[in-house]
C-alpha cells in the first residue's frame, strides 16, 4: 500500500539534467482563456460548421499598434473541433462585433444583421 503513495522522485548519482531526451516545446506568446463564440462560424478546411455558444481554449493577443479610440483590439487564436486548422477572430471596437479570419467564414451574417435592424427601433421606443 505505502509504495503507491510516492512521496520522493529518485535520481541516480550520475543523473544529468542537460541530457534528458524530452524536447520543450515552444510555447507561442499570449495567455490561454475560454471564450465562447459569439456567432456561428464555418471552417474553410474540413467545412464543420460550428454554433454560437461553442467553447474553446483560445490564445488571447493584444494587437500591437492597432487601436480604436484607445480601446485595444485583440486577436483569439483556436483551433477546429474536426481537423484542429487554426482559426482566428479578433475584436472590432467600432461596430461592437468580431471580425473572422480567412480560415473560416461567418455563418447567417445577413440575418443577425437584419434581426440588429430590427431590434434598434424597438430599444429607442423603450427609452
């Protein structure tokens, strides 16, 4: 029972750490978040399409020299359910709405479009 409970690694005397075989991958720059796609969205790869809501891990990059108003624009970098293509989105500050990269196309633009047509008069009579 004791000796599955491993309370110490065990290294030789002649152990070298420079001459392990493991490689180190690289780590590419921007910290990891979960984000949760804001529109449905159609890979140009393997065309899977992927619903509003889906959740990703995703590599947040701040743009560098790319600003709107002094809000920062932002790149997420994810990659495909099916056949893991890296796909991109980053934000668009003037409009309130993201922008897809070349990877993959947006799906019912026209109608979200449309229905925010829709819905503006509806919110100035509330006010």
């Amino acid at each position: 029972m004791g000796d599955r409970k491993i309370l110490h690694k065990f290294y030789p005397p002649d152990y070298e750490p420079s001459r392990r075989n493991g490689r180190r991958r690289y780590r590419e720059p921007g910290c990891m978040v979960r984000i949760m796609l804001p529109m449905s969205i159609r890979c140009n790869t393997c065309e899977n399409c992927m619903c509003r809501g889906t959740k990703f891990n995703a590599r947040k990059q701040e743009i560098p020299g790319e600003t709107y108003m002094g809000i920062q624009i932002f790149r997420f970098n994810f990659k495909c359910n099916r056949c893991a293509a890296e796909l991109t989105m980053r934000t668009d500050p003037q409009t309130a709405d993201f922008i897809v990269g070349p990877e993959a196309t947006r799906l019912n633009a026209e109608d979200e479009a449309a229905a925010h047509e829709m819905i503006q008069p509806l919110q100035n009579l509330a006010l």
